[in-house]
C-alpha cells in the first residue's frame, strides 16, 4: 500500500484535457503519474482522425515511444494504466516488464501472446456494456488468456455507457459511470 508511480497512456484522440485531469485526480491521491504524449502534441475531433494518425504512425514506433517514456521510471515498479488505445499500450508494456506492480485499463485491451506472463500481476479493467471496440466475445477471451498468463484479474463493466465514458469532452461521457471507475481504480491502486 501507499504511493504509487503510474504511466497513464492517452487514447487516440491524443492527450485531451481529460487525460491531464484523470492525472491529477491520481496525484491528489498521492500518487507520482507521467503522462507521455505518444503522439507528439497531436489532438483529435473523431476516433476515426485518431486512429488514423495512429495507423500512419504504426504500431512499433509507437512502442518504442511508450518504452522510451516508461524506461526511466521502470525501475521504480510501474502500474501502468490507459485510456482505450492507451490501454492496450499500458498492457503491453505491463506485460513485458517484470517489475510491473499492477495494470489499470481504462476502455480497451489488447491480445495477449501465447507465451505472455503476467505472474500474479494485478489487473482492473473498467469497460463499457456493450461496447463497440470490445465486443463480449472478445473480452471472454481476454479474461480467459490474462487468467492463464497468471494475471489477477478484476473486471468492471458499465451498462449503457459509452465507449470513452470517463472523459467529460465526449459524447460518451457518463459521469455516473466515471465516478464509479475512478472510486473503484482508487482502491485498486491503494491495494498494491
């Protein structure tokens, strides 16, 4: 228990206002938190825009930018948390870094490598119900893979809301929901 040293991935709209405030709100908890901006100052209207410039860019140089930023602080023993497509970032890196305390995912998840381990990793996922990116199908399968990597595995689902739920300058937003998260992604982080 006690603080921790978070690096908190931006979705593809880029690193919105809601990224910084969802920092804050996790350093007024007493924890240290980075935020890169793996787009290099880059913001979007639409997901599409988004996921586009996130195409062009491409998947390993996106990467090695999210390596590079964590790199410094890995040391410490991350938790590593993203918003959607940040959130598949934060679980890659978790997954490939052995000093990894725990892994908050807001939205999204990734695949999972058949050799991937996540011995007694700690694992909170906080998704909408249904949801566009993440169809039930898909995250049965994912629980499935995480559990048998060894990850430790607790999952939040929000019923009606939208996709990016927890950020007030989207559609999705649902400010139920995002209070709920954020309680619950509070005590997670306190129980590390």
């Amino acid at each position: 228990m006690g603080r921790m040293n978070i690096m908190l991935f931006h979705s593809t709209y880029g690193l919105r206002p809601a990224v910084h405030a969802a920092a804050d709100r996790l350093r007024a908890a007493g924890h240290r938190v980075q935020v890169p901006d793996l787009f290099e100052g880059r913001t979007f209207e639409t997901v599409e825009e988004g996921m586009a410039h996130r195409d062009e860019i491409g998947r390993d140089e996106l990467l090695r930018r999210a390596v590079l930023a964590s790199a410094p602080h890995s040391d410490q023993g991350l938790v590593y948390a993203g918003f959607s497509f940040g959130a598949s970032v934060a679980q890659y890196l978790a997954l490939h870094d052995e000093k990894a305390r725990g892994l908050l995912l807001l939205h999204g998840t990734s695949d999972i490598e058949d050799d991937a381990s996540a011995d007694g990793l700690p694992v909170q996922l906080h998704i909408a119900d249904p949801d566009q990116f993440e169809p039930h199908d898909w995250l049965t399968a994912w629980y499935l893979r995480m559990r048998r990597a060894g990850a430790d595995v607790e999952v939040h689902s929000y019923p009606g809301a939208g996709h990016l739920f927890t950020d007030p300058g989207l559609d999705d937003y649902d400010a139920e929901a995002a209070e709920q998260t954020w309680k619950a992604a509070l005590g997670f982080l306190d129980s590390l």
